[in-house]
C-alpha cells in the first residue's frame, strides 16, 4: 500500500467517525460529542505536526481516538522512516470498550502505534527510563491540576529541546493554569494563531480557544530556584 492510499484509509475512518460518531459509546447524553475533539481541531493538530515533520509522537488520552486518528493522519502523510505514535489512556479497556483502539486498528495504524493501557503519571516516567525521544507530545488526559501538572512535567523531559507540545482544553482553569507555569518558568512560548480557526467559547464576552500549541526552548539548563515567578 503506497502513503497515499495508507492515508486515504485514515481519512475514511476519520470522516466516517466525525459523521455516524463510534460504533458503542458510554450511556451518557452526547458522550462522543462531550469527549472528542472536534474534527476541525483535529485537523489543525493534523497539519501542525505534518508542519513539523515529525517522526515520533507521544499522545495523552484515546479515548474514541478523534484525535489519535488525526495524529496517525499526519505521520502516514509524513510517511518517516521510523513513524511512532505512543497512545496512554489507562480506561481504554474499562471505560471506552476498546474502541478507540479497534477504529486506530480499522484505519491501519496499529503497528506504528503502541497503546499503553495505564495513567500518565506512571507510563510517561517509564517510557523516559526506555529512552523515548518524542518531536511533539498531545495532551488531552486527565483534566485534573496536579495530573496535567505531572504530564507536562515529563513531556518537558521526553519531547526534545525545540519540540512541540499541543494541549486541548486550555480554556479550562485546571490546565491553563498547569501550562502556565512551563510558559511562566521554564520558557515555553505560545504558538501565536496556531488554533485560530479552531473552536472558541465565549467566556466572559470574549472567546477562548479551545486548543493551544507551545514551543519547548532549545536549552533544557534548569533555571535555579529562586528564580521561580508565581503563576
Ligand atoms: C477528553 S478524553 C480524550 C479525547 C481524545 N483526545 C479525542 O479527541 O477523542 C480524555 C481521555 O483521557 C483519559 N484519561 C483519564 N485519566 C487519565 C490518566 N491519568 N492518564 C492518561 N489518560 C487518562 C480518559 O480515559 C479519556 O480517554
């Protein structure tokens, strides 16, 4: 099979998904529409890693794999040597039935990707002791503070210097403020517009976008204590 036809198979499923929704869902009102990306978000992060030229790339959260199938899009574009995609979500199997998993497998992407079935706070750790070296990192897990706290803080380490961090729901308090302190401390920069044309709420009269994009420095030095600045 040729890249082109690797990534028409990914946009069939893809646009199949957004269209009809998953096969199974969780019994809650809107679920798929509650918990996924919507597709022109995904299709954003699609092209800003296609723009990197990434070759390995280290996601947060399957669940019905919106935007998983959206990160294999890019690197079946991008057709890398080596292409890796390192999916962890520990409720794959418990709370989504492993779907997200079987439409990643029906778009032909499950041998460039590994699915680690255990929470971020104690895979990302490990997958740095086995030496994995990401271009970018997607984060969309656990929405909690000290949990986006905890991935940042590894994919900081695990993401090389210049990499790419993509974080949906930034809108939200918890993982706003968690991001803010990478920005505020230890140099990452906001990618201006990178999800302009993406999906926004009003808040407070204004609209918030919903995703964001920031640029790890190229020097990983860490700064001293004292120069800490609140957040
Ligand atoms: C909002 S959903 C992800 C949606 C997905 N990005 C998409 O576009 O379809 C959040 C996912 O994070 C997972 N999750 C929750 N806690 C987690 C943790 N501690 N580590 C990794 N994933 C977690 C949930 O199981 C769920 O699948």
């Amino acid at each position: 099979m040729t890249a082109r036809e690797r990534v028409a198979r990914v946009q069939d499923v893809r646009r199949r998904l957004a269209a009809d929704g998953p096969p199974w869902t969780r019994p809650h009102e809107r679920d798929f529409e509650t918990v996924s990306m919507p597709e022109r978000d995904c299709d954003l992060v699609r092209d800003l890693l296609i723009a990197e030229g990434v070759e390995t790339v280290v996601e947060v959260g399957l669940a019905y794999g919106s935007s998983a199938l959206a990160i294999g899009e890019a690197l079946a574009a991008l057709d890398p040597p080596d292409p890796q995609h390192v999916v962890v979500d520990p409720f794959q199997e418990t709370a989504y039935s492993n779907v997200g998993w079987a439409l990643m497998r029906e778009a032909g992407l499950d041998s460039a990707t590994r699915l680690v079935v255990e929470p971020s706070s104690t895979a990302l750790p490990r997958l740095l002791t086995e030496g994995l070296v990401a271009d970018a990192a997607f984060v969309d897990g656990s929405h909690r503070f000290h949990e986006v706290f905890v991935d940042l803080y590894f994919l900081r380490k695990l993401v090389r210097p210049g990499g790419l961090i993509i974080m949906d729901d930034v809108w939200t308090p918890s993982v706003r403020t968690a991001v803010r302190y990478y920005e505020r401390n230890l140099g990452w920069t906001a990618i201006p517009d990178a999800f302009a044309a993406g999906s926004a709420w009003p808040i407070d009269g204004a609209p918030v976008i919903r995703c964001a994009a920031f640029r790890l420095p190229d020097d990983l030095t860490e700064p001293p204590f004292e120069a800490f600045h609140p957040f």
